[in-house]
C-alpha cells in the first residue's frame, strides 16, 4: 500500500523495490487514494453554492456538485494582490515602495455603495500597507489604486489577471475588474483552489492574510480583516467575498494538526445565500467553512493514516 500511495502523491514514476510503477498506473492509484479519503470524512458540505477542498501533497479531494463559473466579489482580490506581488515581490519583510494615493482612490474612499479604505489624495502608503488595506477590510479603491499603479490603467491590469488566470489552468475565470464588485468577473470553487495554492507560496501574501488587523498612519482605530473564519485555531487566511450577486464567498487555508507535523489544507465556498444581503451571505460562507474545518481537523490525520499518509 505504502509503495502504491508514494506512486500517487508523485508526478513521476515511482520505485519500490526493484519494480516501477508506470505513470499511468501512479494517476490510477492517486485517484482512488483522494477518493477513499474523500469517502472517508463525510464533509459536511453546504446545500448551496460549490465547494473545493484539496491537501498539500495530496491534491484536490473528490467534491461533489457541479463547477460553473459564477460571481466571486472580493475573492477577485486574491489575483490582484498575486499579479501585483509578481510584477512587484516584497521580500524578507520588505515594505516595498511608497505609492502616492491619487483623486480617483481617495473620491472613492467615500463611496457608500462598496467596501473601501480611508485614504486621501497625496497621502503616501508603501506597497504593502496598500495590500493590507486591499486584503483585510477588502476596500475596492485600493484594488483599482493598486492596479493602476502597477499597469498605468485597470484595463491593463485586467489583462494581466486574465493571462495569469489561463497561466494556472484557470479555464472558467473571467475577470472584468482588480476589485470584484463587477458581477461580470467569474470563477468556480476549483479554479480558485488552484490560484489559492499558487497563492500562498508568496511569503508577503501569506503573511498579510493572516492578519487580524492593520493600521493607517494618524489613526487609531485599526482596520479589522474580513476573514472572521481566522478566530479558529489553525486558520492562515485567505479572502472573503461577498455581494448581492454572489452571495457568501470565502478562500481559505488552514494548517491541520497530523501527529508530528501539520497539514496545509484550502478550501473554497461559494454562492452562500445569493440574493441576499451582502452580510448575510458572508456569514453563511463563514459557517459552511467553519464546519468543513471541524469535521478535517477532526477527521483528516486518521484518513491519511489509513492509506498509509501517516508515512509521507
């Protein structure tokens, strides 16, 4: 078994002892390894929407339901901040350079219609604190600030999350803005699995979506994260989405408990309650995700276990 389950958690043929497994044959063995260990935790998926769950060094688990592009919101916020980091990466610790808020960004700051953060025209906030104010309070002006600081337009920077999208297999994604307010811009729970681990390699993204909080320069009160799901143990982030249109969205990831080490494990939920408020459909997305980690924390170390996962 052990021999058969190495095969399948690797990409190329595997030895075990004299014998090759054919790829072939790995990809055969993978598939019913993620479906016995999908069989055996029995989520408690919800009734609505769509859902994908996969496991570092496992894959994507075999999630019922049907995957069709639908509104994602803010969860569009995930690419723009992995297409800002690429053209632009922070490393150990950086801040990054100091970007100069424009009439645009700061008119919009007081919009009443959609989530934005208080900046004002001329005010200087570094590249990173941009993204905290993007990823936390999920505040849409910074969004196209942002793009329009990387690619000279938001048009341009659509472009750019367009091929990045198609880059990463991402083939029932749309995006039509750097924001998500647009209902126009649509993705399904897998193809934002996939960006969410591509993602999360990205150490200044990582960090910034598993804060609480942030802080703006002259202000005391601090900017609360979205991401309420970040109060149970374990979770490192991601990004919620939420709107009339969309209903509930979030992006998660977690680290899970499994002996000795942890488990990185993400998951997507989307279309929570859509019609109605933005408010409500996010708590629903918070609540269907919340049960979905209990019932992996609780069961995934003993599913990996039986199919000899407790050895890799």
């Amino acid at each position: 078994m052990l021999c058969g389950l190495a095969a399948a958690l690797l990409s190329t043929a595997t030895g075990c002892g004299s014998a090759l497994v054919p790829d072939g044959a790995a990809a055969k063995e993978r598939e019913r390894v993620i479906e016995a260990i999908t069989a055996t935790l029995e989520l408690p998926l919800p009734r609505e929407g769509q859902t994908a769950i996969a496991v570092d060094s496992l894959g994507a688990l075999d999630i019922p339901g049907t995957q069709r592009p639908v509104p994602i919101a803010s969860v569009t916020k995930v690419m723009t901040a992995y297409v800002i980091l690429k053209d632009h990466p922070l490393k150990d610790g950086a801040d990054g350079p100091l970007i100069t808020v424009d009439g645009q960004a700061a008119a919009e700051a007081l919009s009443l219609s959609e989530s934005t953060a208080p900046v004002t025209e001329g005010e200087q906030l570094s590249q990173r604190k941009l993204l905290e104010l993007m990823l936390l309070p999920s505040a849409n002006n910074v969004a196209r600030l942002l793009a329009r600081w990387d690619a000279g337009s938001q048009e341009k920077f659509v472009a750019r999350m367009n091929d990045e999208a198609a880059g990463l297999g991402m083939k029932d994604t749309t995006y039509t803005g750097a924001s998500g307010i647009e209902s126009t811009t649509r993705s399904t729970a897998t193809d934002q699995l996939k960006l969410a681990r591509e993602a999360m390699k990205d150490p200044a993204l990582r960090t910034t979506v598993a804060l609480r909080s942030t802080t703006l320069p002259g202000r005391a009160t601090p900017v609360m994260n979205t991401n309420t799901l970040l109060d149970r143990a374990g979770v490192i982030g991601l990004k919620t989405g939420s709107s009339t249109p969309a209903g509930g969205n979030l992006v998660w990831a977690a680290e899970i408990v499994d002996g000795a080490k942890s488990r990185l494990v993400y998951g997507v939920v989307l279309g929570q309650r859509t019609g109605s408020p933005p408010a409500e459909g996010k708590a629903a997305a918070v609540e269907s995700s919340g049960r979905i980690l209990d019932a992996l924390q609780r069961k995934l170390p003993a599913a990996l276990a039986a199919q000899g996962g407790g050895r890799i």
